[in-house]
C-alpha cells in the first residue's frame, strides 16, 4: 500500500475515473443521414413586454411573455409581481443563478406599463 497523501492519490486517480465515467455507453451515433448542426445561443440585447411574476425560488423575478420566461437580473424595485412591464436587457443564457426557471435577461432598462 503506497503512503502518498490523500491530495496526491486523488490527483492520480482523478483523470482515471473521469475518463471511465465520461466514456459514452451504450449510445447510438446518429444516422449518417441528418446533418449535425451545432446549437449556439448568444447573448444580446432585448427588448420585451411582459408580466412580472414570481419565480419558483425565493426573491426571483421572472418576465412572462408570450413566448418564453425571462429570469430578471439585477431589475430595479418597480418590478414588482403583477406589473406589466417593457424590460431592455442582455440575454445571458450561460449565467449560473440559483433561479430555476427563465432565461437570465441581465435588466439596463426597465419601465411599467
């Protein structure tokens, strides 16, 4: 039994076990038949109308429209849930928050309705 410390068996073993666990298993390849397209969503700035609701989490604020969810991101205090609301912002689909719902719409400008 080797007497390497903890942090340098972990180092060891790390990248071993993330490649066992990373390899595919099972899966099929997709028919040579339809074309691989790569999903890219980018950031930019939006302009929407909606109703302000409250998200699922504690002290998040998400904008309804009619299509989709935003998640409101920094939004002033007269974003309230109830309000009709015009929200300019920058989508930021890639943003960690801990609001499990809505796309993150980091909010520049915000208006009532």
């Amino acid at each position: 039994m080797s007497m390497r410390p903890r942090s340098a068996r972990a180092a060891l073993c790390g990248p071993a076990l993330l490649a066992a666990f990373a390899a595919p298993v099972g899966c099929a390849e997709a028919p040579a038949n339809l074309p691989v397209v790569p999903v890219q969503v980018q950031s930019g700035e939006v302009t929407v109308r909606g109703v302000v609701r409250s998200g699922v989490e504690q002290g998040c604020l998400v904008l309804s429209t009619a299509d989709r969810e935003y998640l409101l991101v920094h939004p002033p205090s007269t974003l309230r849930p109830g309000v009709t609301a015009v929200v300019r912002g920058r989508i930021e689909p890639n943003m960690v928050t801990t609001c499990m719902q809505g796309t993150p719409l980091v909010v520049s400008e915000a208006h009532t309705a």
